[in-house]
C-alpha cells in the first residue's frame, strides 16, 4: 500500500509543479565562484535560477532577506552559502 503511495507520488509530482512560481533567496551575496562555463564570476544562485528557468518555472531571486509575504509562491529555495570564520 505505501509502495503504492510512494510510486503514484513520484509519478504524479513533476506534472503537477510545471510552470511553478518560485522564489530563490541567495543570503550570502558575498559568495562568488568562477565559472569556467560563463568565463565570469557567478554567485550561488546563477546556476539554480538558470535551471529553473529553463524547466520553464517563474523564478524571482531575492539578496539576503525573504519577501515579507511569500505566499506567493508554490516553492522556496534558500540558498544559504559557505561559512566563513
């Protein structure tokens, strides 16, 4: 029965997340990386937005402090860098 469960779950989850309006919170701006791909430095939210993006979701980047309201949006990505000393 969970088995069941699990596989409808896995099966129906994607279709229904197409086209989500999502928002992806980069905390720490400071966090840069090369990117030989881009031959420029990105920070760490380029690549997760890009991705989103090209699965065709609304993606709406934030620097460090989330909307007051984020009911708005069907997913939330917290990107939350590297520590540092």
């Amino acid at each position: 029965m969970r088995l069941g469960l699990l596989l409808a779950a896995v099966l129906l989850l994607p279709p229904a997340v197409q086209g989500a309006n999502i928002c992806v919170l980069n905390y720490d701006v400071l966090d840069r990386f090369w990117d030989p791909v881009r031959q420029e430095s990105v920070d760490c939210s380029y690549w997760v937005e890009q991705m989103l993006a090209d699965q065709g979701h609304s993606v709406e980047a934030f620097d460090e402090v989330l909307p007051p309201d984020i009911s708005g949006y069907d997913a939330v990505f917290l990107l939350m860098g590297w520590y540092r000393c």
